[in-house]
C-alpha cells in the first residue's frame, strides 16, 4: 500500500493551465517577486508556457525591466523529478528558433526547459532594440550585470515548478548563450552542470574579428580615447567567461562541464575556446572543417550531443506519454517523420552498425519549358559509410555508384564496373572532390532540415501546414509557402503506416509528382544489400579514380537540383 501511496502522490503535480501568477518567496537575492505564466500549446510532447518577471536590476528603459521568456515541460511530469535546463540564447536574428528547438528537444527527453530575453531583446528593447544596449558605458554594463541577475531570477522561478528537482539546474548555450552559460554558472552556485557550444574567453580578443556579431560591440570601445578603452576593458572583464574559471573548474572536475566547438570559428577563433577550456580544466568536443556560420550544417549532431550530455540528469522512471491523436499533434508526428527520413537519406544521421535505411522511388518532373523529366532510384545507406544508388536519371540514363564498405564502384558504357581497388586509402572520401561552396550548401541544407526534424512546429515559421484525411487511417500534408520569393506548394500523402507514399510538387515554375514504393528507415540491412552489380565487366582502377568521379556525379546531381 505504501509502494502504491507514492507512486500516486508522485504523479500528483498540478500543471498550469492558464495565465497563472507564482510567488517566489525565497529568491536567492532575498527580494520576493511575482512571476506569471500563461499556456501557449500542448503539442510536439510538451506544453509551452510564455513566461514574465520583474527584473531585478531596474533600467532607463521601462519595457527591458520585465524579463520574458518561454517555458517547457514534459508531459505527465513526476513531482520533484526533473532537472531544470536554462537555455541562454544567441545574439540573433531575434526569431529564437534555435532556442525553442533545444527546449523542446529536452522537455520531450524529460528535463523543464526555459530561455528568457536577455536585456534589450524581443520585447524588452522597446522601439529601440537591442542595440540600445550600446547608447552608453552605462546601459551596456548595467545590461551585463542585470543578465547575470535575470538568469539567477530565471532559476528561482525554475526552483518554485513543483516539478523541479533542485539539485539538478543545468545550463546551456549557443555563441553568445555560450558566454552567457559561463557567466552563469559563475555568478550562481546551484548550477550543477553545463554545456558551452561555441563559446570562448577572452573577450577582447573575440571582439577583434570584426564580423557581423561583433563589429559593434568593436567599436563601441575603440571609437574611445586609448584610456577610456582601458578603462572599458577593466569594466568588461567580471563578465568575460575567463573571470569564472574557478567556478567553471569546479564543474569540470565534477565531469559536469563540457563545451563545443568549431574549427574554423571565424567569430569566436579557435584559441579563445581552448584559453577557456585550458582554464578550467574542461573538454572539446571540436567539429572539424566547420565554422561560426557552416557548422548548422552538422546541427542534428550537436542537437544529439547536447541531450545525450544532459540525458543522464532525466528521471529513468519518466516515460514519454503516448503521442496523442489530435491533429496538431498528427500533423507534427507526420512533419517529424518526413523531415527526419529527407534528412536521413541524405547523410544528417549516422546509420547504427548492422542498420539501413532504404528509398526506391520513381518520379516525373514537368519544366517551365514544358518539357517532362523522368527518372527512378534505388537507394540504400548503410553503415561505415556504405552506400548503394542505382537509377535512370535525365542526361545521364541508367547509372550505379556506390561504396560497399571497403571500395567504391561506379557503373560505365558497354555494361563495365569500374572498382577503385588499386592505391585505396582508407581515409579518402568523395567529398574531399566536390567543390567546396557547393558542398558547404548541401550540408546547411541537410543540417536545417534534419534541425527542423527535432522541432517540425518550426516549418509554420515558414509555410501554412493543413492536416488532410482522404480516407480513414489515411493522412495528407499540405504545405505552402509564406516566401513570395519562393512561392510553392507540397502535397504529402502517407499510407496507413504513416510512411509518406507520394510527394506532389509545385515550386519556381515547375511541377511532378514522386511515387515512392519503399521509404525504410533503419531497418536490418540484409546479407547482400551493399554487393556491387553482378553480371558486368569489372575493371579495378586507382580508388582516387573511382572517388573523384564519384563527386563528379554528385556534383552534378547537386546542379541540377539548383
């Protein structure tokens, strides 16, 4: 009885409906205040709060001194059971999506998630933005310091959820957020783990590669006699994220810190990162090839890094509640599917050892000019980079490329294989050969797409999504364009499996439809589902050979695409 008792009593939290007003009475500044909460939605496995509180610092301008925000919680959620993630946000454009994708993502895996507007962003700048943080000395480090105090107001309404486990305040950011997470975790204590992605110190230092998230803030000091920038930079270092090393260490020892970062940072270099890291004593995690700018390219896998860094604070004894059956939620489980399967097929994901995903498909394209292209492919993508596409495609006719693992293989005239077998280097890839602008394109595309797969509720950002059932137990997605640039129409119908089974087009002039007969995703790959063609004439070439025209084919696929 008393084992039944407890289970009970741990699923009595009351979760707030309505605009509701929460006082926090133990504040960690000792200053009571009022925090209010209204439901947004309950969709995508999770509900969203929009979020309001009385800053604790008090400006010039009256519309920065309420701090907004945004709240997430897990659905079902366990009294006292979850860690509470607050997620400080990047200097622009000012949307939030990223931030909303990474709320999302941890409330789903069990963890209260909020991002608040620092100073002078969203509605909090006023008519001015948050450029009037640089109106004067005065604004720009009241603004600082009224940050740090925000986030410490931030975590005492996370405290007050009766959902929170307090022990279990966890912090995380993106670029400036990342700056933010340092200062954070060094001006509160109850912070017990964060996660820095492209984040740095030495302030000065970053603010010297005068690009766009910078260039302002550069001036803003060195448009002032060499004294007066002496005097700045004296003011500016309590908030540079090397002035709390000592508290950042102290997680790191832990193993409760860690950060990210790219490798060809042209915002925060290279050296600014490790000066962090090698002060307090903390692990990169370093993406290679990638800048400030092209790393959204591999956005899926940083997105997985940081809930897989974080999943160990969720409660093992949550469970994610059935997906419900109304049509915001449909339409969002039908979102996350298509997107999540595109992003997949084209490489966002690793394949698990022993898995494949699988795409056989025909389809017929009708051109400005009228004219009809036709093509079908087969498609599998496995482990270990392995990859099998065979298909009759416009201008090219019947082709076949591939990598079983071990060579690549691409199909010629007069039924010829030619099989890079000679001179392999295990460490080559294709696409080191493709051009690197067009490559770069590919993968922001993929990393946007396999991003929008975490959080499908971002796509209404961008075009107006309507639920169809043509027939019971069977689902259709309308998606078109808000972009009059870009204007365009998807009409997406799924079989009873919800597996999408065909694709209508109507986009920039042109106009088909695409019948797909098989969209596997990581399934068992089969003994022989990576074996090169039978029955033509093998030439063993150069793999350098085989690999470059390897790109060449891609690359021309790429083009036509554009």
């Amino acid at each position: 009885m008393k084992i039944i008792l407890a289970v009970a009593l741990a699923f009595l939290v009351s979760p707030i409906w309505s605009a509701d007003i929460i006082r926090i009475e133990n504040p960690s500044d000792g200053a009571p205040f009022d925090a209010a909460l209204a439901l947004v939605a309950e969709n995508d496995g999770c509900r969203q709060y929009s979020v309001s509180f009385p800053s604790a610092l008090v400006s010039q301008l009256p519309a920065n001194n309420t701090v907004s925000g945004e709240l997430y919680l897990p659905l079902q959620p366990l009294a006292g059971r979850h860690p509470a993630l607050l997620v400080f946000h990047i200097i622009g454009p000012g949307n939030f999506h990223l931030e909303r994708m990474i709320c999302k993502m941890a409330a789903t895996e069990g963890a209260v998630a909020m991002f608040f507007h620092l100073p002078y962003y969203a509605r909090r700048g006023g008519d001015f933005g948050e450029i009037a943080i640089l109106s004067s000395p005065k604004h720009f480090f009241d603004g600082l310091k009224q940050a740090q105090l925000d986030a410490r107001r931030a975590n005492d309404l996370l405290c007050a959820l009766p959902e929170v486990d307090k022990t279990k305040l966890l912090a995380t950011g993106v670029s400036l957020g990342a700056i933010m997470t340092a200062n954070a975790v060094g001006t509160d204590p109850r912070i017990s783990k964060a996660l820095m992605v492209l984040g740095g110190g030495n302030l000065p230092k970053i603010f010297e590669t005068n690009v766009r998230e910078t260039r302002d803030l550069l001036a803003f000091f060195t448009s002032r006699t060499p004294e007066e920038q002496k005097k700045l930079f004296d003011q500016l270092r309590p908030y540079d994220p090397l002035s709390h090393a000592n508290a950042l260490q102290k997680l790191a020892e832990k193993g409760k810190l860690a950060m990210i970062n790219a490798g060809d940072d042209n915002v925060i270099p290279p050296a600014c990162s490790t000066q962090l890291a090698e002060a307090c004593k903390c692990p990169i995690k370093w993406y290679p090839g990638v800048d400030h700018y092209t790393i959204v390219a591999k956005l899926p896998e940083v997105l997985l890094d940081m809930m897989q860094y974080f999943a160990p604070d969720c409660p093992p004894e949550w469970k994610r509640p059935p997906e419900q059956l109304d049509k915001v939620a449909i339409t969002q489980r039908l979102l996350r599917k298509t997107l999540g399967g595109i992003a997949q097929f084209m490489g966002a994901y690793p394949i698990k050892p022993g898995k494949a995903s699988v795409l056989e498909a025909t389809a017929s394209l009708a051109l400005q000019d009228g004219k009809i292209l036709d093509f079908n492919v087969n498609y599998v993508l496995g482990d270990n980079r392995k990859f099998k596409l065979e298909g009759n495609f416009p201008q090219i006719g019947n082709l076949g490329l591939g990598f079983d693992g071990a060579r690549p293989w691409m199909t010629g005239a007069k039924n010829t294989l030619f099989i890079g077998s000679e001179n392999q280097d295990p460490t080559m890839m294709f696409s080191q050969f493709i051009s690197p602008q067009r490559l770069n394109d590919f993968n922001v595309v993929r990393g946007a797409i396999g991003g929008a797969a975490f959080a499908p509720d971002i796509v209404n950002n961008y075009a107006d999504v309507t639920l169809h059932t043509p027939r019971p137990g069977r689902y259709a997605l309308a998606i078109k364009s808000k972009d009059r640039k870009v204007p365009g129409e998807l009409l997406v119908e799924f079989d009873n499996k919800e597996t999408p089974k065909t694709i209508a087009i109507k986009i920039l002039g042109f106009s088909g439809t695409i019948n797909i007969s098989k969209w596997i995703m990581n399934a068992n790959a089969t003994e022989h589902q990576f074996d090169l063609p039978k029955g033509r004439t093998e030439i063993m070439v150069n793999q350098e050979d085989v690999t470059r025209s390897l790109a060449a084919a891609f690359e021309y696929l790429l083009e036509r695409t554009e």
